[in-house]
C-alpha cells in the first residue's frame, strides 16, 4: 500500500474513533506521520503526535492499540486543560 493511501486509511480511521473531532494526518519525507487532532468548528488543537511510525497499520489490532493510546492522551490533555482553569 501506497504511504499516501496509508495515511487516508488511518484518517478516516481515526476521524470515525474520535467524532467530533477532526484529524489531519501529514507523511513526512523519512515516512512518519504527524497526526493532530482539532475542533472542526473553532479549529482548537486538541491533541498534536509527531513521528508516529507507520507500522500501526499492519493489523487491525495495531491499529486498534493506537486509537486506544490516543485516546488515553487527548483525555489526560482535557483533564490538564480544565484543571488549569
């Protein structure tokens, strides 16, 4: 698979996982992905992964592993953002 249709797949992947949010995921030259997730309607990063390698679309349960991790962040950077308050 192409990297270009691997970092598609992970989006819709990932924008289905974490509706509301919307996620942009860009390759960079050495074949990571920056991943960042924001508020489609003000446009608030809520989460921003840089060098993400690749190889969490081998399988589904890899996959499913990262959707986990990055969920695990974007709630402890809510709790971080509301606690600051």
């Amino acid at each position: 698979m192409r990297a270009g249709n691997s970092a598609l797949k992970l989006r819709k992947a990932l924008e289905s996982a974490f509706r509301p949010l919307s996620c942009d995921c860009t390759l960079s030259a050495d074949g990571t992905l920056t991943i960042k997730f924001y508020e489609p309607c003000s446009g608030r990063v809520d989460l921003l992964v840089t060098a993400v390698r690749g190889d969490f679309l081998a399988s589904s349960s890899a996959l499913s592993t990262l959707i986990e991790e990055l969920s695990f962040e974007i709630a402890a950077c809510r709790r971080s953002f509301l606690s600051d308050r």
